[in-house]
C-alpha cells in the first residue's frame, strides 16, 4: 500500500496502488451505476477504469449528438439499446454504430419502432456477426427472413407484437420457418402477439421453431389466442420435440364457466413429459381442476408458477399442484378469486422454499393471509398483495414473527390499511428495502413508522396516501436519519414546506424525488431540498400550483439532476436559455451528458448543450 502524499503532490491524483483488477473488483460491488460517475471525477485513472465497467447504452434523442464521443469512450459494452428516436434515422443510427470497434457487444435492442431498419442492420451485421441477443418487439414491416440471413449465431431473439412484412399467409408461413431453420443456436423466442394462430400459423410455426433449434430452452407465446383442441395437440407435438425445454409461457381465451377449462389435456400430458420444466406461465387462460392434478401427478421441478387471472379451476385443484410442487420459489395467483385467509394459510405450508409470492386482486384476503406468509415462507422476499383486504384483521403483536428475508412489499390501493397496521409490518420486516403504500387513503404517520423501523429502506411510493380522506391534514413529519432512502413519491400528498424541510435535512441522500400534485408547497420548501439533498438527481413538480422557481437556480445549485419537470412556463428564464443556445425539441426536463438540460413548457421545449462533464445516466 502506497504512502500518504506530500504536501507537494496533487490529493486528487492519489489513490493507492493497487492492480487495475483489483480496483475493478472493488467498483463492480457499487451495483448503482450512477456511482461509477462519481469515481469518474476522483482521477484520469479512475476514469478509465469505470469506462471499462460501463456495459449498457440506451440511446435517446438527447444522446444523439454524444453518440461518437459515447461509442468510443465506452469500449466495454455488451448491450445498445436504440428506442424509438424522434430525431434520428434508425438505419443510419445502426450504420454510425457499426463504424466503432466494440468487441464485447452481444445485445441490441431496437423496440420499438415505426418500421423495420433492413439497411441498418445489414450494415450492423457485417460489423457484429456474432450477435446473440435481437429485440425487435413492438416494430412494424418486420422482415424475419433478413433477421435469419444476418444474424445466424442468435441465442435470443423478441419479435413480440410486431407486424410482419407480408400479410398473405404463404409470406407469413415462409418467414417464420425461416426464421426457425435459420436460428440452429437459438435459446430463447419471444413470439407472443404476433397473431399466428389467426392465421392458422400456430402449429407449423412452433413446430418448426422446436424441430429445428436443437438448443431451445425457453418459448414465451403470449395472447397467441389459440383456444382450438387442434391448436393445443399442435402445440403438445411441439413440444415434445425439445424435450430439454426449461421455461414455456403461453395463454388462451378464458372460459368463464367454473368448474370449466379450455386447456387441452394433451397438451398437459405434453408438458408431463418435460422433465426439465422449471417455469409455466398459463395467465389469462382457463384450466380444470383435472388439468392440474395430472400437471401434479408428473411430479415437475417447478420453480416458477404463474396462474394469473386464470379461471375455470378451484381450491383443489391448486393445492393438488402445490403440494407436489416442493421447489417452487416464484408465484403469481392474481385475481384468483376463490382464495381466502384459511385456504391460504394452507397453502403456505406447502412453500416452504417460496421467494415471491403475488396475490393482488382479491379483497378476501387480509392480514392473516399476509403474516402467515411471513411466518410460514421463512425465504420470502417478495409479496404483493395490491387491492386486497389487507387492515381488516388486527394481530396481536405477541402472535407475530420476525421475517428478516422480506425485501420488497407492494400493498398498494388496500383501502382498509391504516398507520397501526403499517406500524405492525414494520415491526416484522426490518430489512425492508422497497415499500409500495400508494392510494392506501387512511395511512399517514404510519409511513413514518416504517422509514424509523426498517434502517435498509431504499424505495417508497406513497402517492396519494390519505388522499381524499377525512384526515383534515396528512402527517409525515420525519424528525431522524433515513441515510438510505434513494427514492420516494409523494404525489398528491397534502405536505406542507416544513414537512418538505425535515425530509430534505433528514433523507439526505435521496436521488429521486416526486412532488406532483403537492398543493401546499411553495419555493421555500423546494429549494430546501435542491439545497440539503446533494445527490438529487430528478424532482418532479407537475402542477405544483405554488412553485415557481427558477429552473436554472436548480440546475446551477445543484450539478447533480439529471430530469426536472417544473410546475408551468418558466418566461424569466427564457432569456437566459435562449442566449445559450437551446434548441427546439420535443422532450421533457433532463439534465444530462455533456451538462444537457431540457425542459417541458406548456408550449414550447428548449435544449441547451453546454460544456462536457462526462455524466451519463
């Protein structure tokens, strides 16, 4: 380890000498990228290194300009993503990159778009040949057979609720097998939306994708609407031919009859037969009790189950599944309608391994259902439980356990929640990170609960919390540290400047702050938080009928926002922006790379590019 400088030599260029892996490692443990920014500005060597660390790029119409300067300065990069760009032409955009040596880059993500870049990425292509990764959902004229000639080494590839070139069905037939011949390494597909079943496409398609890629691990067709018992068969013979398949997500047309289901049991008998399936979504469908119980009686690995909103079955046939299904870590029963408190407490003692668990939808279920969760799912980490009946029932704090796995809880519109309820989770979730209490109308102080119980909180959305109520004045007075908290909503709450003080002095490290639709507030209270909060980097004041301050105080007081959205039209400030060279474009507040700073008016939006500063978000 190298010694303390000299008061001759510059502190700022010092650091000890350690091998640039060794600092690599220790950077990779800061998972905020936005942290690397920082280390950027310590020294040239520390610039470097994090430039190297740098594997993302999403590229929006503020970016344009900074594209070369990007592409050369971040070598590293595995994945670009280029989404839709109001000022840019894709194909060239795709030709620009294609110029740049990036050896490391497997990934690109062009969705959506208004029509399909074949020139672009032709010319991308020849640069990338070895792309693995295409995302190219949401794009209209959508040519898969360029896709297949271009891009044979793919592993992944969504083309999701995208429209082909061709309408005619012999088109449609020839590109999508095609498409499956010309992808030998492909891994995972993402088809859903695409209307092949519509088309009567559905069987030769899916065949054809699990005949011809040996490798295939994972089909997500959603929305595909193939309800036929012809389509289904089709479908299981699919299947059959990739046994090896570990992920399949697929939904039919709901049969609204209970006791009733459409999904074929052939198709059942198919999915038996995969003895590496470890994730089945089946949402928006309808499947029988008999459908379930044999899915049971194949005694599948399982880990990750997804009925949601699915109808025609009841309690049997779930906890028939369930009680086979030893492994599973992952959930989603939402909008099952049959579910109450004791019937899932039962089921919690089948999911001993469970991680993530989402039950939003059903006002049948209350805190009984919440804390037998807690109590029962010693892993948990995830619960969501949205527009439930959650605060109907009141625990005695001495029949309560302590969950020290639960992370991130989202309860929100729960009508009945109140503080004391809140007050009672917080006691049993002490390291909770993210807490979703929005439209939750009789909660107030009890927010203030949880930022004092749970020292690892990070994220808190409580838009609209007791808004409208009879509570005559909303209460969140927080008169203590919360160094942990990087993201918190307070749209629609009734807080006052005071209240916005404490939470500027007392969340000190907040990153991301929304004030929307804050009525009471006024410059005073915002400028506290532009003053005291020095790692800001978006506020959000839309319709804050009280605010009027001045964007460009903001910025130059503090270099660290990126994204302002003000309350109204800022016509002191024209002048200034004007003079410096703002351009006309349609986007909304961002302060960003080379110091970019937009901001949405009601009738116009300027930029200005000032000096470089090398910040990126």
């Amino acid at each position: 380890m190298a010694s303390p400088p000299s008061s001759s030599s510059s502190s700022s260029e010092w650091q000890p000498h350690l091998p640039d892996d060794c600092w690599e490692s220790i950077f990779k443990h800061l998972t905020n990228p936005h942290d690397h920014e920082s280390l950027s500005l310590v020294s040239r060597h520390f610039l470097s290194l994090s430039n190297r660390l740098r594997t993302s790029l999403t590229v929006s119409d503020h970016l344009l300009p900074l594209l070369p300067a990007l592409l050369r300065r971040f070598t590293s990069l595995t994945s670009i993503k280029l989404p839709l760009c109001i000022n840019a032409d894709i194909d060239a955009l795709l030709s620009q990159i294609a110029s740049f040596d990036l050896p490391s880059l497997h990934s690109l993500d062009i969705s959506p778009q208004p029509t399909f870049p074949s020139h672009g990425l032709h010319q991308f292509s020849q640069k990338f040949p070895t792309l693995k990764s295409l995302n190219c959902s949401y794009t209209y004229d959508l040519d898969l057979v360029l896709i297949a000639e271009c891009f044979s080494n793919l592993e992944e590839i969504d083309v999701s609720f995208s429209e082909l070139r061709h309408d005619t069905l012999s088109e449609w037939d020839f590109q999508l097998k095609t498409l499956a011949s010309g992808l030998k390494k492909l891994r995972k597909v993402n088809i859903s939306g695409l209307g092949i079943a519509s088309k009567g496409l559905w069987d030769s398609s899916i065949f054809a994708l699990c005949q011809n890629c040996k490798f295939l691990k994972e089909i997500v067709a959603l929305e595909t609407f193939s309800t036929s018992k012809e389509g289904q068969i089709g479908l299981a013979n699919a299947i059959r031919e990739r046994p090896q398949l570990r992920s399949l997500a697929v939904s039919f047309e709901r049969d609204n009859e209970v006791g009733s289901g459409n999904v074929a049991l052939e198709l059942i008998d198919a999915l038996v037969s995969l003895k590496d399936l470890t994730c089945l979504q089946l949402s928006y469908s309808s499947i029988s009790d008999e459908a379930l119980c044999a899915l049971a009686d194949g005694v599948l690995p399982l880990r990750k189950l997804s009925l949601r909103q699915c109808s025609g079955y009841q309690y049997s046939g779930i906890s028939c599944l369930l009680r086979k299904c030893n492994n599973l870590q992952y959930l989603d029963l939402q909008g099952t309608k049959f579910l109450n408190d004791e019937r899932v407490i039962d089921l919690s003692l089948l999911l001993g391994n469970l991680k993530v668990v989402k039950l939003s939808g059903n006002r049948n279920l209350t805190d009984l259902s919440l804390f037998a969760i807690m109590l029962n799912c010693p892993l948990i980490t995830e619960i969501r439980m949205d527009s439930t009946g959650v605060g109907k029932h009141k625990l005695q704090e001495d029949c309560l356990v302590v969950n020290s796995h639960v992370k991130f809880l989202y309860l929100a519109s729960n009508s009945c929640l109140n503080d004391e309820s809140v007050e009672m989770i917080a006691s049993v979730c002490p390291n909770l990170e993210v807490i979703d209490l929005s439209y939750c109308k009789r909660v107030s102080m009890g927010a203030v609960e949880v930022l004092l119980r749970c020292c690892k909180i990070q994220r808190m959305d409580l838009a609209r919390l007791g808004y409208p109520h009879e509570l005559s004045q909303f209460q969140f007075r927080v008169n203590f540290q919360v160094p942990t908290l990087f993201v918190l909503n307070l749209s629609w709450c009734r807080i006052s400047d005071e209240e916005l003080s404490l939470i500027s002095k007392n969340c000190y490290n907040l990153k991301e702050l929304n004030l929307d639709y804050c009525h009471e507030i006024t410059d005073n209270g915002v400028k506290q938080v532009v003053k005291n909060c020095k790692q800001l980097r978006m506020v959000s004041l839309d319709s804050c009928e009280k605010v009027s301050c001045d964007v460009a105080w903001m910025v130059f007081q503090r270099p660290s926002l990126r994204k302002i959205i003000p309350p109204k039209f800022y016509t002191s400030g024209i002048a200034f922006f004007w003079g410096r060279g703002y351009l006309l474009c349609p986007s909304d507040i961002h302060h960003r790379g080379r110091r970019n700073l937009r901001f949405w008016t009601e009738d116009y939006d300027y930029e200005y590019w000032g000096e470089s500063l090398y910040l990126l978000e």
